[in-house]
C-alpha cells in the first residue's frame, strides 16, 4: 500500500467492512510503538463533542456585544479581516505606537 504525498491511503474494503466504516465516517488515529491504529468514533462521542460544540458557540454568542448577536460566522469573519470599520459603538484611536486599535 502507498501513502500519497498527502497522506492517503486506501483502507481496503474488507477492513472498513469488518471494522464498520462507511463514507462519513468518524476515526481517530494513535501510535502503539510503531504502529499506526486507526480507531472508528462511535456514534455517541461524535454526538457528545457536537453538542459540547453547540453549548461552547452558545456561550461565545451570549458573551458578544448585542450588535454582533444576530450576525452569522461569514459576517463576524467578514466584519474582523476588513479592518476598515470600527465595532459598532466604538471610535478608532491611534494608539501608543502610532498604529490603530
């Protein structure tokens, strides 16, 4: 079997039969000495970390200022790399070193 440049290989079908994985499939790898083990996530675990997702974006959108709430993550996103604007109820003002804050 041959590793791509990056770094692919082709699980063969009787192994991703017999260890239940399908196309969508959640895996975790680790290292046993020199051995690669790729291990399938169950179900559950992958549940568990989204709704630990779900709860953590939940506490950052509660923590946000009011303007910034109704805003999905493209306009968040957007809003930040434009630089250009600054956040609603503040000013820009230069600071110590000359350059904007």
């Amino acid at each position: 079997m041959v590793v791509t440049d990056k770094g692919q290989v082709t699980i063969p079908k009787h192994i991703r039969s017999a260890a239940g994985v399908s196309p969508g499939s959640e895996v975790t790898f680790s290292l046993e000495g020199s051995r690669i083990v790729i291990t399938p996530v169950a179900s559950h675990v992958r549940d568990d970390r989204r709704a630990a997702l779900r709860k953590a974006a939940a506490r950052v959108r509660a923590s946000m200022a009011p303007e910034f709430r109704r805003l999905g993550a493209d306009e968040i996103m957007a809003f930040l790399r434009a630089d250009r604007t600054p956040a609603p109820g503040r000013s820009r003002r230069k600071s110590a070193h000359g350059g904007r804050t």
